[in-house]
C-alpha cells in the first residue's frame, strides 16, 4: 500500500507496526522513526498541501483530530474523494484500538494484537506497582505557557500521572485540554512542575521563564527543584511511545520503586532515537 500520514501521532503508530517502509509522503513535524526522515513533506499538521497529497495518489491517508484546526484537512480529504481514515484517541485504550483498526486494514492485524499486548502488559505492570504507592505527588503538565494550557481529565496524561504514581491536579476538570491561569496553577499545589510545551524542542524550553512568575520564586515545586522539562515527543503525542514516556516519568518520581529508565522502548527494545 501507498500510505500517506499527516500528523507525527499516527507517523509513530504506524511505525510500531512497521508500516513505515510503506510511507510515500508525511507532514512536517513527523520525526519518527528515523526511516522517514527523508520522505517528501506535505506541510506543517495543520495546513497540508492537498495538492501535493493528492499527486502522490495514496491508497490510504491518516489523518488526525488531535490538534483543533485539523478539521480542514480531513474536510479537503473528503472533497478529493482521497481514502482515508481519522484517528483521535484520548486515551491508551483508545490508542490500542487504533493499532488494531490500522492493523486490520493493512492485512497486519496479528502484527497489531501482538503490540497492543505488549502495551497491556506494561500498563498491568506499572498499574500493579502505581496502586501500591500510598503518597502519590501533584503533578502540573504545562502545554503552553501563556495562554495557560493544561490537560484535563479526559486526556492520556492524567492516566499516565496515575500509572506513574503521580496525581494530576487538573483531573478534576472533565476536558482533555484546559485552558487556566498562573494563578489558579499556584492554588491546586502540585508538588512537581512538568513541562512539555507542545511543538517546542526540550532544549527551547526556558525554564527561567516560568521561575520569574509573580509568585512563583516561592511556589514550592520551583522551590524544591522539581520543576521538570520534558521530552514533548513522549508526552504530547497520542501514540504508543507515552509508554516510554511513561517509564521515564514514573522512574522520575518513584526511583526507589519503578525501575530505572535506560532509555529503550519497552515494545520495540531498542534505545529511543
């Protein structure tokens, strides 16, 4: 099959069915695994080049509703009759579901079940260790800075928090993606600060920024030293590399009871590139 995916989420899921080598074509920001480094680019996620897509005559595109604004891909999608389908999960359940159903219409299903196995079993694993920790740590995830984005209860990082043994404080707000404020941040009283600006490379990210805050030289996570910059890839992106982030995350805050993070992916066994 000719394969082209317009968002890096299903670029990396379709990378763990090794679906990769059928990739014709992707988005800008796609940037794993490191085989389609050099396949053409149709644009950033947000404002593909239709054109350019439709001319390279795809047998299936993926496309993506995990970013607002993507709906005008997916509505040009369907003007050019161009076949597709539309991933959105919000969830590891959801991403597992997404494995099979790609994995069902590309002939790789048993591929697919053998993934999503191994993901069930590392959720099992870390769930079992996660219920055993009594004093769990308030954990902020900032997505951007300002406008103040954060997510919600709906999204993968309050279940990462958990199987992590962490807490989210934004959990009790029934959206995947809130938007607050500095201030209501400092009232909520995470223990850790987590930032993972979206689209922003980990070296980009300033924490001196977020230090000169009005009040926060005194808040306590920036006072203790556990304000954490983190890899936005492993964090942002609905696919299964949350598990390595997951594992990085986990070991980070409970070391003397997650094991230690080496840096490989616990479904391919491979260092992350």
């Amino acid at each position: 099959m000719k394969i082209i995916s317009i968002c890096p989420s299903n670029t990396e899921l379709l990378g763990y069915l090794g679906l990769d080598q059928q990739l014709i074509a992707i988005d800008d920001y796609s940037d794993w695994p490191e085989s389609v480094q050099s396949l053409p680019r149709l644009g950033p996620d947000l404002n593909i080049d239709m054109d350019k897509l439709a001319a390279f005559e795809p047998d299936l595109v993926l496309a993506s509703l995990s970013v607002p604004g993507m709906e005008k891909n997916i509505e040009r999608l369907k003007e050019r009759n161009i076949p597709h389908i539309v991933l959105n999960p919000n969830s590891i359940k959801e991403i597992c579901a997404d494995l099979l159903k790609v994995g069902e219409l590309t002939g790789l299903i048993d591929h697919a079940k053998k993934v999503v196995q191994r993901i069930e079993t590392l959720i099992e694993e870390y769930r079992a260790i996660s219920k055993e920790i009594v004093d769990k740590p308030r954990l902020y995830w900032e997505w951007w800075p300002k406008p103040v984005f954060t997510p919600g209860k709906t999204n993968w990082l309050t279940e990462i928090s958990d199987l992590a043994g962490g807490f989210n404080v934004f959990s009790d707000i029934e959206k995947a993606s809130v938007q607050t404020d500095w201030d209501d941040v400092i009232q909520r009283k995470p223990d850790h600060i987590c930032l993972v600006w979206v689209g922003v490379e980990q070296d980009k990210v300033k924490p001196e920024i977020v230090k000169k805050r009005p009040g926060w030289n005194e808040f306590a996570p920036i006072v203790n030293g556990n304000l954490h910059v983190l890899d936005e890839p492993l964090f942002c992106r609905p696919s299964p590399r949350l598990l390595v982030g997951l594992q990085k995350i986990a070991a980070l805050l409970h070391p003397d009871k997650y094991p230690l993070f080496e840096g490989k992916d616990p479904l391919l066994d491979s260092k992350v590139q």
